[in-house]
C-alpha cells in the first residue's frame, strides 16, 4: 500500500509540474515583474523512470548477499543450504509472477511513457491551459493512476504472498538475532527500490503565488517510479 501511495504522489506532482508556470505553482499571470516567464525556462525535476514491475515489487533476493548480511557462519553448512533454497524458491515463484504478467508490465510502461510526452508537449505548446476546466475524469494522471492501480495491485498481493511465505520459512530456520537482520536487510531492498520523489526547486517555487494547496507531501514508495 505504501509503494503505491508512493506512486500517487510521484504521478499528482508530475501532473503539477506539468502545468504552465510549473513548479507546482499557480503563477500568476506575469505577476510580480513578468518573473513567471523566467521560471518556466529553469529546468525541470527529472521524473524517474516508471518501471511497472518495480512498481509491483518484483525483484529477486542475491542468495550470496543475504548469507552475509544475516552473517552465517561457513560452519553452518547445513543452515546455509537451507536459507538459499527459501531465497531460490522465492526467486523462482516471483519471476513466474513476472512472466505471466510481462504483457502487462510492458503495455503500463509503454502507456506511461506516452502519457508523460503528451503532458511535456502540451505543457510546451498550450501555455493557456486552465487545470480548473477539466474533469477529474478526464485527467490523462488521473486515468494513468487508475489504470497502474487496476493492473498492478493484484500482481503485488501476489508478490506480498511469495514474501509471506519466505518470511515465514526464514523464521523457522533462523534465531532470533539473525531473522531481524534478515527483516532489517529485507526492508532496505524495497526502500532501495521505492521511486523517490523528485526534489523541488526552491528557487522556481518564488513569484506568481503559492497554490492554495500541498503539492502532494511526503512518503515513499515501491520501485519503478514515474
């Protein structure tokens, strides 16, 4: 749920930004000495790449790296052989899920991708465009969002399946102190992997206005960013 909050976020501020006078701003209409216009030439916040299987939380675990970071001991044959066939099997199981929804994957990012062009020409060409006019509905974020979330959320139940199941094995096999650094190994993955949100220029932020409300505040999410 957070990776896709996360999502949410990244998708609304790109549809801000997206919007004449950018940086999230109302602008103004030239208020303030014409120093709108100047603003909207100063470059933009680079959008990460949108990746719908990161997205997804498809990934795979390096069984060589998590042996280090639980800090097995090379005496511990018996339990190392144990803990990479859970990592394997784990690996194994996500990539099936991957496979069978690569069409899917493919088409989002595909879409995705279209949608952030279309919105960059708009931005480009039609510099009149009034946000207030148009319908959520009609929204191209909006419909992206909808979409990502219909597609993505049930692969992801999946993925949280597989991981449940991991996590469960890997509690039986480990004491106490090595399971929570798994866990604590097993959660920077998946922040490692969350879209950040692309940082604001302050200095673009200045003049024209603020806009009534929050850009889209904080919180992080689930890989493969927009």
């Amino acid at each position: 749920m957070k990776a896709f909050l996360t999502l949410v976020l990244i998708l609304s501020f790109e549809f801000v930004v997206a919007q004449p006078g950018g940086g999230g701003m109302m602008g103004g209409g030239g208020m303030r000495g014409g120093g709108q216009g100047g603003q909207q030439n100063q470059e933009r916040p680079e959008m990460p790449e949108f990746d719908a299987a990161k997205v997804a939380g498809i990934f795979n675990y390096d069984d060589a790296e998590v042996l280090k970071k639980i800090k097995l001991k090379k005496k511990e044959e018996s339990l190392t052989l144990e803990v990479r066939k859970a990592i394997n099997t784990y690996n194994v199981r996500v990539n099936e899920i991957a496979l069978l929804n690569k069409d899917n994957f493919d088409t989002l990012n595909v879409y995705v991708k279209a949608v952030r062009e279309s919105q960059q020409a708009n931005r480009e060409q039609n510099q009149s465009f009034d946000r207030s006019e148009q319908n959520r509905e009609d929204d191209p974020m909006f419909k992206v969002m909808e979409l990502v979330k219909e597609k993505i959320e049930p692969v992801k139940a999946l993925v949280l399946k597989e991981e449940d199941k991991l996590n469960q094995k890997m509690q039986t096999l480990l004491d106490e102190k090595k399971y929570n650094k798994w866990l604590d190994y097993q959660a920077e993955i998946k922040e490692e992997l969350n879209p950040k949100r692309p940082e604001r220029n302050d200095s673009g932020m200045q003049g024209g206005g603020r806009q009534g409300g929050r850009q889209g505040g904080g919180g992080g999410m689930m890989g493969g960013g927009f």
